[in-house]
C-alpha cells in the first residue's frame, strides 16, 4: 500500500504491525511503532521500538527526515494505541 504522509504511514505501520523504516538526524533506524503522542510542551511524539538499539525510544516528529513502511510484520511487545 503507497501510505503518503508521515501520519499516515506512522498509523499504517502500527495498525498492521509492519516496521517502519525511519530516517532520524541522519540515521536510519528500523523500528516497531507503538504510540503517536502530543507532549505538554507541543511536540508530536512518535514512540517506536528501534530494533538495533534493543529499546523504545522517542522520536519528535520535526526531526523525522524520512519514513516508509517496510513489508516486515512484527509480534506487538506492547500495547499499540494513538492519540
């Protein structure tokens, strides 16, 4: 499925459980999306599992240079919820 923007492809990727495949401050991390939040002080949040790092991490959305959907489905290690 072509997924368009950074919203959708964040809910594509979480709803199908497919990783994402991100592009951070020049890195390119594989990830498991879990959570798309707005913070206290304004910032959109994505709250990924980043396979190589071994952990869940934050990422704010202003600095997300890239992402796409891969074909790679995942097993949920947590809850999976937007809001």
């Amino acid at each position: 499925m072509a997924v368009t923007t950074l919203d959708q492809t964040v809910k594509y990727c979480g709803v199908n459980t497919v990783l994402c495949e991100l592009t951070y401050n020049g890195t390119v991390r594989l990830c498991e999306v879990y959570s798309y939040r707005i913070a206290k002080n304004g910032n959109a949040l994505l709250y990924a599992f980043d396979i190589e790092a071994g952990r869940t991490k934050s990422f704010t959305i202003n600095n997300i240079e890239h992402i796409k959907a891969t074909e790679t489905k995942f097993v949920p290690r947590f809850p999976i919820e937007f809001t």
